[in-house]
C-alpha cells in the first residue's frame, strides 16, 4: 500500500504544490479511516497527509471517518464533505453495511448516490472496495462483493490492495503507512 495511494493521486492528474497551491482531499469512511485503536497521527488520512507533504504535494487531508459509519450514513454526510471544498474524495464505506448484512442492493445505490454527488459538486473520487469475510455464506458474499468489482462509472481504474501491521481495539489491521489489512480494491471515478 506504501506507493499504492500516492500512485492514486499522481493518477488522477495532481500537480506539485507549487503549481496549485493547497487542495483538500477528504477520507468519507469508518473505524478503519477513522482510526480506532490507533493514535490520530497513525490514522491512514494523516499518513497520506504526511506522504503527500514528503513527496511536495500541498494537500490538507480531512479524516470523515466515523467508527461504526455504513453508507447510508456517509450519504447522509455528504454536503458536510462538500463544504470542504474537496478536489478528491476517498470513499472507504461499506464494510459495516456488509457486517451487518444489508442489502447489497442499497448499498450500490447509497454509494452510486454519493459518488452522483461528489462528482457533480466537481470532485474526483477514489472508491475503496470492500470484502466480507467467508462466514457469512456464500450467496450473500458474492451479492456483496458484486457490489465494488466493476465501477459504478465509467473510467475507472483499480488496483487491489492488501496489507498488515498493528492490530487496533476493534480487531482490524492498520498497517505502518496508514492502510489497513481488510482487503480492498481501489476504484478511481
């Protein structure tokens, strides 16, 4: 995951800070951009704000994650995004909604809603895809894993991530370079 997120901004056309000056770049997610059990400095949001900083990129990173957040949530919290001005927004919803065994239906239509959104107020948005763990049956996993492998738009671009490191409170993996170890494909919109 190390180059994985600096990759995902130099894909989606950043330049330099001295060219562009300070943009915003919002994480719309749970406990896992939250970063329950970890220290807020670990937090995958303030280590891509650091990374980005190091390789000369002027970008403040807004952590929006909640602990315990679904998509419905996230949705709800969609015009408090904007206010940021975002230029990029990182949506890392879902894994609740699957824990939870909602409908994979609404859960493509909440973040279809968000992505709508973020993208009509002119923001980019990287989609981070999520996966249930095999327990909770088969049918149900493929109906919600169906829900992120393609994109929900047009143009996008994914790559598959996996990593490991410090396990928090709530059992989840964060790793040294602010991911975190659910798997996780990354979709650009």
């Amino acid at each position: 995951m190390r180059g994985l997120v600096l990759l995902s901004v130099v894909l989606l056309s950043l330049g330099p800070a001295e060219a562009r000056g300070e943009g915003v770049i919002v994480a719309l997610g749970d406990s896992l951009t939250a970063g329950l059990g970890v220290d807020a400095d670990e937090a995958f949001p303030a280590r891509l704000q650091v990374r980005l900083r190091r390789e000369g990129y002027a970008y403040r990173v807004v952590n929006a994650g909640v602990s315990g957040d679904t998509t419905a949530g996230g949705l709800r919290r969609v015009d408090w995004v904007l206010r940021t001005n975002p230029e990029i927004v990182i949506v890392a919803l879902g894994a609740n909604d699957g824990l939870r065994g909602q409908s994979p239906q609404a859960v493509r239509a909440n973040l279809e809603e968000i992505v709508a959104r973020l993208q009509a107020a002119g923001a980019r948005v990287l989609l981070a895809g999520m996966r249930l763990p095999p327990n909770y049956g088969a049918e149900f996993t493929k109906e919600f894993e169906a829900v992120f492998p393609a994109p929900i738009t047009c143009g996008a671009i994914s790559a598959p991530c996996s990593v490991g490191g410090n396990k928090g409170r709530d059992g989840f993996v964060s790793s040294g370079d602010g991911g975190v170890g659910s798997q996780q494909s990354l979709r650009f919109r």
